[in-house]
C-alpha cells in the first residue's frame, strides 16, 4: 500500500482510488450494513488464525455465527446477484462472500495443490478491519511501553555507537509518534464522550453511558493505567538528554547518515544527515509538549466526570417526562379531594384510586399543641459585610481542619499500619466519620506524591454496614509524603 504514496516538493500526495476499489465502502451504505459488518469481523477474527481462508470453511462460519441475521437480509436495488433467490443459509453465506470479492474486501487465490477456491484480505483491507476491532474492543494502549522501548534503544544505541544507532533512531521516531497519536486519541475519546452527554435525558442512559462504556473501555483500560502504572514521564528527562548528546555530537549524526545512505532510506549524505536532525528535533518537541497533552487529558476527564455526575443529579430530582408529570398530579389527589372540586369529584369517580395508609410506630402518637409565643420586641441590630465575611472565613476554616489533607493521609497510614496493602474486606469501618474520609481519600488517590494509591477492582462489599467497592489500598513506595 505505502509504495503508492509518493513524496514531492509540494507535499505527500496520495492516489486513494488507486489503493481502494471504487465501491470498497458501499457496504455501508447498503440496508444491510449491519449484516456486512457483523461478517466483515466475523471473517477478521478467522483470518487472524490463518494465512488463507478456505471458501467451505467459511462458508461453515458465516452459517454458524450469522445464522439469524442472514435470514432477515433485503434485497438490494441494482443487486447482480438475485438475493431473493438465495433463500437458505449456504446461498445467503455465497452471496455474501461474492459481494466481498465484488467490493474488494476479499481476493481470491487458489489452491495450486487441490485446486480448492481460497480467499485472502487484501493489506488494506485487514488495515481498515484492524482497525474496525480496536476501536470496537477498546484496545489497552500501555503508553509505558513506547517510553520505555524508546529509552532502552537509545541507551544500547548510545553505549555500542555503531549501526545500531540509525536502526535506534528509526524505532525511537516512531515509538514517539506513536505515542503522540495514541494521548491524542485518549483525549479525543474523553472529549466525544463528555459531548454525548447532551443526548442523554434519562438516568438509566447516563448511568449506562459512564459505567458501561466511559469506565469500561476508556477509564479502566486506559486512563487509570496512565496515572497509575504507566509512568510516561519517568524515562523522559534520560530520553531528552541522550538525543541532545547526540545533536551536539557530529561524528554521531555523520554514522547515523551513513546507515540511512547504506540502508537505501536516503540517496545523497546530506539529505540523510538533514533527515537524521529533523526527526531528533521531532522526538524532542513531542517530549517538550507531553506534560501540557497530559494536563489536557486530565483536565478533560475531570470535566466530564463532573459534568456526568451533574447531569445525573439534575434528572434524579426533576421529573420532565408525562409520566413524571402525572405522578406528581396523582400524589396531590388526596390534599386536593379535601375541597371537593368538580375536576378531583370526576377524576376520583373515573379512576380506581385511594388513599392508603399505614399501621407505624407513630400511629398512636399525638402531637403536642403548639402555644403561641410573641417575641419581645428588641433593638435591631446590623451586621456589616465585614462580619459576614469573617464569620464565613471561620468556618471555612472549622471544615478545613475536620477534613484536611493531613488527617486524611493520617487515616490512610492508620489503615495500612505499617502493611504493604489491604482489600475492601480487610477495612474497619465504626462511624460516618471513617467513610467520609474513605471517601475523600479515593477522590485524592490521583493527586501527585501520595503515600498511597487505589486500584479498583469488580464488585461491591458491605463493611459494618458501609456498602464500598472491591478495591486495593497499597503504600507507594519511595514517596516521602511531608504532612504539614
């Protein structure tokens, strides 16, 4: 596919319909795209697990795994191939595997040996269908690991200083973009999901929304990774340094040229030596603009997540549906039945509807009479802003101290109590007290230089009456956390 894109002075130029077929994504546009994508990644999976695709065999798999859904396929106008007349599962299989080899998704290349008819996915096709599953399955991007690569083979490079330097810097440019391009999707997804949330007007598709998708293939495999286990910035400042070494070092850049020459990357020693320069600077820019990327990713999430727990509150209090309306009309029958309206007289008779009631605690009860006090009357007083604003700043310093940063690193410390870690069932909770500072100190596990972090497992556990999820409180070695 890549020898087709060529490079000239005014830019990279790209000849798409010379690489795709004209109606390569038709499918898409057809009233059956669902059954072509659900067959497109059935026939993805296969072919993963074999070089070629054997038509019996996957006529065999199209049958078992699209049995129903091939049976409610619709005609299609200008359609070849007669649809209608292929009423059973092996003709709608056929029919599917010539309209892949019509729209280019498949190409067909014999068996020399049996002279069986065999199938395989063009590049671009498994491209394209690659693709199509790592966004569907949420795939686990460990941004620790471009980092890391990229730091080893500098480092080896920079210590043997032969050809390993060229082949060094190669893997490095493009381990960096890599990981460029994969924050910028990270912080692309965050962003799209905290836009839908203006199509979400219900409580059930909110909660949907977050647990089910946001924490699942975003927050969980990606994002917590981020901030937990993969430390991006821990192999940044040795990175930075070995290639500025290297940009100062000019035997360093004339080696790495002459590879790129020897390799055929590049005709004339120049031309490499100027290509060598460019993708070091490259390198370094990306590093120099990652914390701002990283601040955006956690500004975004946090954004989103305040916005989703917002927009949650807000429909868990306002009933704005007819149902909700209605609700709230037969709630106020029985206070408005007192004064006997014609409108409540006609409701009441037309519909089945009563007042219960319930045998409590409080049914014997009567309540004291209430005596009537007159205050007497006093001189007025005024009270300045001044007073208010001191009296506010009193306070504001009253709930600092019940729950500040220090206690509650105190009350994790008392929990691990000198151990490594400790799970949800391991926890003691004996008052209100010690949830809410559960409480906060999750919410601040993200914080920077923290003696200790949470990771969060599946399910929930009741401890003394606290329902808390499965989760895991380990002390963070080599931090030294300063309690002021």
């Amino acid at each position: 596919m890549w020898h087709l894109l060529a490079v000239s002075g005014k830019g990279l130029t790209v000849e798409f319909f010379a690489v795709f077929p004209q109606n390569f994504f038709s499918l898409f546009a057809s009233p059956n795209r669902e059954v072509y994508a659900e067959a497109l990644l059935l026939l993805h999976r296969h072919y993963r697990q074999e070089t070629r695709l054997k038509k019996a065999e996957l006529v065999s798999r199209l049958v078992a795994g699209l049995e129903t859904r091939m049976l409610e396929m619709e005609a299609e106008e200008g359609d070849l191939y007669g649809l209608g007349e292929e009423v059973n599962l092996s003709g709608r299989a056929h029919f599917l595997l010539r309209k892949f080899l019509e729209t280019g998704w498949l190409e067909v290349e014999p068996d020399l040996s049996s002279f069986e008819e065999c199938y395989i996915v063009p590049g671009y096709a498994s491209k394209v269908l690659n693709l199509f599953y790592d966004i569907l399955q949420g795939r686990t991007v460990e941004y620790n690991g471009y980092v890391h690569s990229t730091y080893s083979s500098l480092k080896t490079a920079d210590q043997e200083r032969d050809e390993q330097l060229y082949y060094a810097l190669r893997h490095a440019h493009q381990a960096t973009q890599q990981l460029w391009a994969s924050l910028r999707e990270l912080l692309d997804n965050i962003r799209q999901y905290h836009q839908r949330l203006q199509q979400q007007v219900e409580v059930r598709g909110l909660l949907v929304e977050h647990f089910d998708k946001f924490r699942v293939l975003i927050s969980d495999k990606v994002y917590h990774p981020l901030k937990t286990f993969d430390s991006v910035p821990r192999f940044k400042q040795r990175i930075v340094g070995i290639l500025k070494k290297w940009l100062r070092d000019s035997e360093v850049l004339l080696e790495i040229a002459r590879t790129s020459v020897k390799r055929g990357e590049c005709r004339e020693l120049g031309a490499a030596r100027e290509q060598v320069v460019s993708r070091i600077v490259e390198i370094l820019d990306i590093y120099d603009k990652l914390d701002e990327l990283l601040a955006q990713i956690d500004r975004k999430n946090s954004a989103y997540t305040r916005a989703s727990v917002e927009r949650m509150q807000y429909y868990l209090n306002t009933d704005r549906d007819i149902r909700g309306k209605l609700v709230e009309v037969l709630k106020s029958l029985p206070s408005l039945r007192r004064g006997e309206t014609a409108l409540v007289r006609a409701i009441s008779e037309g519909l089945p509807l009563f007042e219960p009631g319930y045998l409590d605690e409080y049914s014997l009860y009567s309540p004291p009479r209430k005596r009537e006090h007159l205050p007497e009357q006093g001189e007025r007083t005024t009270v300045s802003a001044r007073e208010i604003e001191a009296e506010m700043a009193e306070f504001k310093e009253r709930l600092k101290k019940a729950y500040s940063h220090r206690k509650i690193v105190e009350f994790m410390l008392s929990l691990l109590s000198g151990r490594d870690s400790l799970t949800t069932g391991e926890l003691t909770m004996e008052d209100n007290e010690d949830f809410v500072r559960l409480l906060l100190a999750v919410v601040k596990s993200g914080e920077e230089e923290l003696p200790y972090r949470v990771e969060f497992k599946d399910g929930y556990l009741y401890v003394n009456g606290y329902r808390l999820p499965e989760m895991v409180i380990a002390a963070e070695t080599g931090v030294a956390h300063v309690v002021g």
